[in-house]
C-alpha cells in the first residue's frame, strides 16, 4: 500500500478499524492467480499472536485449497467517499484546489489456515452471531435452531484462522489540508450526510 506518513496509522489503531468492521477481503495466490473472498471475522487475541477467525462453506474453493497454512492478505475497507474541492475554504484564495477522495483501509499480511475441529467452530459460530445479535430486542441465538439442523449446518462448513504478522493502515482523512479546510470538509461531509467517513474523521 502507498502510505505516506501523514496517513499512516498506528498499529493498535489499525487493528481497532479491523475490530469495527463487519467484513473484510482475504486474498491467497494461486497457482491459477489471486482468490479474493469476503468473509465476516473477528480479532481474537492470544498470548503471543494477534488472530482473526472466521469461517467458509466447504463448497468454496478457498476451503478447497488451504491443505497447509498459506500467506494471505485481509483487506479492511472503512467508509470512504468524495471530497468536493468547492468544500475548502483555501479555494478563495488561490483556486489552487482539486478533488480527492477520502477513505480508510488496513491491509493485514500473514499466514492463512484451516480449522476442522467440531468445538471450535461452535464457539466461532456463537461468538459471531452474538456480536451480531447483540442489541437486539429479541437477540436470537445459536441454541434456538434444532440441533440435528445445526451438526448438518456445521458439518457445511470449515474454519479459518489467520495469523496477522505485519499491519499497514491507512486513513486519508485531509491531514494533509489546514485546519480551516478540514472543518470545510466535515461540514460538506455534514451537508451530504456521509455519517461514516464524518466520524472517521471527527475520531
């Protein structure tokens, strides 16, 4: 990733970005090029390593391909959107403004692998959807569904478990503009009610 150090993020940072976002990208090569899924995870922390799990069905063929540990990219877009030049106040002065766009994304590099075991694909099954569910006003849960349905469901399906071993994050969010164009660039985010990128630059 191109990272000038004006939108580099701290690490810690970067990872509560990926701990936010709901879905994220994996990309493995192949021998035939680059397979890209999107898959729901999760940051889970160990002792020594810094994680991410998930899962797939066992039809796709990123299950069908993992037979060792792989490297891998995870792709974590946050909000983005357009930047109007007509937002910057410093566009009186000299007109010397263009337009630009506006994002943040982490790109996690490490090692790829599967999970088979019938335990932790349950616990990775509940943790999930509880994360999801939580809130609700009736939050359901794994335990409701039949339990002959769900060993078919889990049987469906097999474990990923990335190990994240290098962290580039990125949010471009005006650091490089004043101050007085900044607050014109929230106010016409404001105006246009980009919520998303508002708060990602407001944080």
């Amino acid at each position: 990733m191109y990272l000038p150090e004006v939108f580099r993020l701290d690490d810690d940072v970067a990872m509560e970005v990926v701990a936010r976002a709901g879905l994220a990208t994996v990309v493995v090569s192949t021998e035939t090029g680059f397979e890209a899924t999107p898959i729901p995870w999760m940051v889970r922390q160990s002792a020594d390593a810094t994680l991410l799990v998930g899962h797939v069905s066992k039809a796709n063929p990123l299950a069908r391909m993992l037979s060792e540990p792989t490297d891998a990219i995870v792709i974590v877009d946050g909000p983005d959107g357009y930047v109007s030049p007509s937002w910057y106040p410093s566009k009186a002065e000299s007109g010397e403004v263009v337009p630009t766009w506006n994002y943040v994304s982490v790109h996690l590099h490490g090692r790829l692998s599967l999970v088979h075991d019938a335990d932790w694909l349950m616990e990775m099954v509940e943790s999930l959807t509880d994360r999801y569910e939580a809130g609700r006003e009736r939050p359901w849960s794994v335990a409701e569904a039949p339990s002959d349905y769900l060993d078919r469901m889990l049987r469906g399906i097999v474990g990923l478990e990335f190990t994240v071993e290098r962290i580039e994050g990125k949010a471009k969010l005006s650091q490089n503009r004043s101050e007085v164009d900044r607050d014109g660039v929230i106010v016409g985010l404001r105006s246009e009610g980009s919520e998303g990128l508002l708060s990602e630059m407001e944080r």
